[in-house]
C-alpha cells in the first residue's frame, strides 16, 4: 500500500481521505442551551468548520474490508476522493471483500453507489442493525426532521442495489477480531468498531465526534446533524471515558490521524498517537 499502514491486531489499517467539508460554524448546539453554544462558538472563532471525511481500509488474512465508504460522486468536488485513494493504496473496487458502515449518513454511505449501480460489485455491507430497522421503517420517516430525513433514501438505495448482500449486525464480534460498539445519538443505530486486542486496539467511533479538539474538550458540544442530541453527548462522553481508561488508539469520520484520548480537566484531549 501506498499510504502509511498500521497494524492492530491482524489488520493492516489505512485511512482513506474522501475530501474536506466545510459548514457555517453556527452548526454548532450545545446541551447547557443557547448561552453555552453562543460561547463554544466565538471560543472557535472562525467562519466555518472545515473538517476530514474519511473512511478506512483494513487488509487482513480475510480479505480487504472498508470501514464506511464517503461520498462518491453525491456531494461535488471537494468530496469523493476516497475512491482513488483506494486504487492508489493498490486495491481495485471489486477486490473489497465487505463494508462495515459505522451508520448510514451521506458522507459514510452514498460512496456504495455509483448512480444505479454498486460501486463494490461483490462486496457485503454489514450495517448495524438498529440504525438499518429505523431507517427501512417508512412509518419513522414522518416523525424525523426534513434536514435529517435523507438516510431513509439511502438505505432504500442501499436495499435495492445491494439486495442479498446486506448483513444487519448487533453490538458485539461481527468479524474475528473487530467488535461493533453502538454509538447511539447521532443517529439511532450509529456505531463504532474496535479492531485488535487489549494489547494494541484500535476505535474506529464513526461520527462520535466531528470537531475532535473541541468536542473532546467538552463533550456537551453538539452538532446539528445529531438526531438525538441529549443522546449523542451522552454516547461521546461514555466512549471518551471508555478510551481513555482503555488507552485504545482511536480515530473516526472526522478526525485527523491516529490519536489517543487523555482526561484534561472536566473533560479530554486527543493527542497523537505513539
């Protein structure tokens, strides 16, 4: 592979960039309400968010597996790089053997299609199973709010393209070795995989955190894009908690490199991982 490899347990894990993306900083909520988030903000101090999407490639003795997919084509230019990412690291789409999709947001799912077709054209998709009920279920789609309503479509999408090749998955070992961990909040069935052993683990926690540095500081910062916010928190700073006392490795949708979580004050830090 051309891109830098590291190794936990019997994989070899390289992060695949899918592009940049950019919103209004004012995406920004807050669980102590209005006055906290007005200070979250201008503590940024900057215009926008300009954040990493990535996804993950894990080479071991059962194949090649992706840890979500980006974009693909959906979201314009600056998006859905992960695909020649993949072919530079020497792995042709129809070599991947299975996705594991940590939930199914645009920029985690929709690089599975390309327009009416699959772009992985033999591969599994492993979805956890609670996020793929909420959004095969019509019926949910009503009580959802319009800005978050898009995953029905995707998953639609997904069930039609990949019919007969969709594994839901519940917490716990979905393949020798990785362990899907639920995440709930951002969406109803989001999730992380821990991948390795108790020696030399790795988190790969989805979207448990968009802005790292800021969020890990302080964990009721929340983004519009959680469905449950109050949950989301609740899930981030279980999780950072959880890592911290683990020292896993951790690394996710929107985080720049492999880093560690420490306890800073009332909340965490992410450093660079040794």
């Amino acid at each position: 592979m051309s891109a830098q490899a590291h190794r936990f347990g019997g994989y070899d894990v390289i992060t695949l960039l899918d592009g940049i993306f950019e919103a209004p900083s004012d995406v920004m909520i807050h669980q102590a309400g209005e006055a906290a988030r007005s200070e979250a903000i201008a503590r940024f101090g900057k215009p926008k968010i300009s954040i990493d999407v990535n996804c993950f490639v894990l080479r071991g003795k059962d194949g090649i597996t992706l840890v979500d997919a980006g974009t693909g084509s959906a979201w314009g230019p600056a998006l859905g790089h992960a695909r020649a990412a993949l072919v530079a690291a020497g792995i042709q789409p129809e070599e991947v053997d299975r996705v594991l999709i940590t939930h199914l947001h645009g920029d985690h799912a929709l690089g599975l299609f390309d327009g009416e077709q699959p772009w992985l054209p033999r591969a599994e998709i492993i979805v956890p199973q609670a996020d793929l009920g909420y959004y095969s279920d019509e019926t949910k789609r009503a009580g959802t709010p319009d800005n978050k309503r898009g995953a029905f479509d995707i998953t639609a999408t997904l069930q039609r393209l990949y019919a007969g090749r969709i594994r839901p998955a519940a917490p716990g070992e979905v393949l020798p070795g990785i362990e899907l961990i639920a995440l709930p909040g951002h969406s109803f069935g989001h999730s992380g995989y821990l991948i390795g052993d108790e020696a030399r683990a790795l988190l790969l926690w989805g979207d448990a955190l968009h802005l790292a540095e800021e969020q890990a500081a302080d964990p009721d910062l929340g983004i519009v894009y959680d469905l449950d916010a109050a949950q989301a928190a609740r899930s981030r700073r279980t999780i950072l908690e959880r890592a911290a006392a683990t020292g896993w490795t951790v690394s996710g949708g929107h985080v720049t490199g492999f880093r560690q979580v420490r306890r800073q004050g009332a909340g965490f830090k992410l450093v660079a991982a040794g």
